[in-house]
C-alpha cells in the first residue's frame, strides 16, 4: 500500500483518497495521472455493470479550506475543462476499446486535513461524450 503525505504533496494525497474511495465501491484503476501533450488525466477508472464495462475519468482538486475558488471549483474553469476533454480523446484514441464502454467524467473535490467536509462528486456530462 502507498503512503501519500498530505503535507508533502497535497494533490497525491487528494487523488490517492479518491481512488481508495472507489476501489472501496468496486472500481479498478487502469491509469494514473496518465500525460499526453494536451495534459492529465487524473485518474481512470473501471468497473463492471449489467450493461458491460463502465470507465469513469476523474478530475481531482483539493483543497484544504473553502476560499475564493469554492473548494476548487472554479479551477475546473473552462480551460482546465477544454486541457481535459483533449487529454481524453488522446487517451481514448490509445485504446479503442473505450468508446464502446459507458463513460463518464467526474470532478472530485477533496477537503484535505484536517477539514471535515465530506469528499463532493460532481459529474460533467458534457466531456463523456463520443465524438460525432
């Protein structure tokens, strides 16, 4: 098991508790801060569904207190998104097997310590699209 230090790096520590939170919930990592010139994708994920494989791609921003980016929510800015939506395609374009699974992206926002809130999920439907 790796030992993330919060203090040491903030954002390992954010992604590495998001993904214990989905392995706990049946989901297997299959890419971790995976690059591509275009940017990072956090972390991949995928699980097993009735309906066939799901793949979630997840976008992790932690912080320790509210301040004037709303627990990083307005990090995920416009910009962040359009990095994010290239890096997927990339990813995707690697390995096709991926656009016939249900996809989704979602923004993780993690209160690191010692902040009590709970971990919040948000889903962005409009990046989990397949290309036309």
């Amino acid at each position: 098991m790796v030992v993330v230090d919060v203090h040491e790096d903030p954002g390992r520590w954010g992604e590495h508790h998001a993904r214990q939170l989905l392995v706990r919930n049946g989901w297997h990592c299959c890419a971790e801060r995976w690059r591509c010139r275009y940017g990072e994708i956090d972390l991949l994920m995928v699980k097993a569904a009735p309906s066939g494989l799901r793949l979630l791609a997840v976008e992790v921003i932690a912080r320790q207190q509210k301040g004037v980016d709303g627990w990083g929510l307005k990090a995920f800015n416009n910009t962040k998104r359009q990095r994010l939506k290239r890096a997927l395609v990339c990813w995707q374009t690697q390995h096709p097997w991926s656009w016939h699974v249900g996809f989704e992206v979602v923004l993780v926002l993690v209160p690191l310590p010692p902040a009590s809130r709970p971990v919040r999920w948000i889903r962005v439907p409009e990046l989990g699209k397949e290309p036309d």
